[in-house]
C-alpha cells in the first residue's frame, strides 16, 4: 500500500467504483491484482466505518427496503459439498434501505435472506432515524417480525406486492422478468398513505448496484471469490454513491441532499479515510 502514490491510488479506485473488475483494474492501471485487493480491503473498511459513525440521526420521511440477491465463489448448485452451508459460499444478499426524497442509503447489510438477517438490518436503521417514517418494503415475511422488533409500534409500514403475468415463454427473452400487471398495498403498521407507498426508487438502486460493481453483474465470471471482498467492495460502492456521485434528479449527491455533509467529495477524499 505504501508503494501506491495518491494519483494510483485514486486511478484504482475510480475504476472500481465505475463497473470495473479487478482484473480489468490491472489493465487499466498497472497495479498488481493483490495490490488491488489489499487496497479495496483497507478502503472499504474504513469507508464502513466512516458511515456507520456519520449516518446517524437522518432525517428521513420515506424509506424503501428491499434484497439484492448475488452468489460468492460458486453458485449454490455448484459449491462443492464440503463447502456447502459455509458463510461466503454460494447465495448472498445485500439488505438495503433508501431514503426516497434525498436518495441516500442509510444502511446496508450484507447476508442471508432470512428473518435473522432481516432483524438485524431493520435494527440497523432503526438506530439511524431521527423521527418516525412511513416504509415500503415487498412481501417477504421476514420484514413483518423485523419491523415489530425494530420500531415497534412507532413507525407507518406497507407491504407492496407485485402481480405478475406468466413469465415470457419465447427462448429468445427468457432472461426477460414476466410483466407485473399490477401492485397490491398493505397497511402493516401504523397509519402509512398508501399512494406514497412504493419500492421503485430501491428498485432503481438495485441496477445503480449491478451497474457500479462488476461482482453484482449476472452472466459473468466477474463474482466474487472472496466473501471478505465482497462485502468490502459493497461499502466502497455506498461511499461513492453517497458521497461522491451527482445523482441525476438532485443535481447534488445524496448526502449532501441529506445534510449529511456540505460539498461533494472526490475520490481522492474517499482514498484519504485511509489516513
């Protein structure tokens, strides 16, 4: 790490945060793999800690939740039997939250998809809201327990289910998701306005995901073989979505849009966590 210049540090970076793999990192820069590595570990440590100590008492009105699903080292049907049922083989979801006015991203958590791991995220936002708020999230049950164990009753929580249509039958559009034909909204908790209730813009960040980082893109070999990576990459990723990237409807980044800082920070910012 010491042998990185600021300059190079900033140029691996930047193409991280972009879409780029490690690998096409190396190419692009000129930094070894395992340098790559070691830095995107470091940073992306620090840049968890960073928001985890300044994502605090948000002022936010509307959340959405929703699950990005991915896989780490092998899809579930391919990890060999002796890994099998070990954390950081196979299926791994990312717990996510939006705040829909300012767009920024509270929290996340990197896990399973199950009522475990979906306490533990709405207890992670729960600790960061600074008043009552109206959430949407999709059906999954789990989310019914979290939410009661998270905010109790002091909260206006939806349920969205979406309908759809037979899934396309056509071998040319199979990767193709069926055609929702309509939303059913359920009050849960609380007295939520149901035509506010939405997950479109948490939605939208599921593709912001699978757009910024190379280990979310389907149909490549561009995953993750490394859980620790993973979940490092995902931190870097929300500290340059929040912090440093002008989301389009803003005009501004979505902490600056939260009040959470005052300017718009550059990558050589984000490299400086690192001290």
């Amino acid at each position: 790490m010491n042998k990185l210049t600021i300059e190079r540090r900033v140029r691996v970076v930047a193409a991280l945060v972009e879409g780029s793999s490690i690998n096409s990192t190396v190419r692009m820069t000129g930094v070894s793999k395992p340098t790559i590595l070691k830095l995107l570990v470091e940073l992306g440590n620090a840049c968890g800690e960073y928001q985890d100590d300044h994502l605090r008492n948000l002022s936010c009105r509307r959340i959405e939740c929703d699950e990005a699903w991915s896989f780490c080292y092998a899809k579930a049907k391919n990890v060999p039997e002796e890994k099998r049922g070990q954390w950081g083989y196979g299926d791994v979801w990312t717990w996510v939250a939006l705040d829909a006015e300012s767009k920024l991203v509270p929290c996340w958590l990197v896990g399973l998809r199950d009522g475990g791991y979906a306490t533990a995220f709405i207890q992670d936002l729960a600790s960061r809201l600074a008043h009552r708020v109206q959430l949407t999230t999709d059906g999954l049950k789990a989310y019914v327990e979290a939410v009661e164990d998270g905010f109790g009753g002091e909260i206006d929580y939806a349920q969205l289910h979406k309908v759809y249509g037979n899934p396309p039958a056509d071998e040319a559009i199979r990767y193709s998701p069926a055609k929702c034909i309509g939303c059913d909204r359920t009050a849960v908790v609380g007295n939520p306005d149901l035509e506010l209730a939405s997950t479109s813009y948490i939605e939208r960040q599921n593709l912001t995901m699978r757009m910024g980082m190379r280990r979310f893109t389907r149909l490549t070999n561009g995953f993750s073989k490394k859980i620790e990576n993973h979940c490092c990459m995902v931190a870097l990723h929300f500290m340059y979505y929040n912090f440093s990237r002008i989301h389009s409807s803003l005009r501004c980044s979505p902490a600056m849009r939260a009040g959470v800082t005052k300017h718009l920070w550059s990558i050589e910012e984000i490299v400086g966590l690192l001290g």
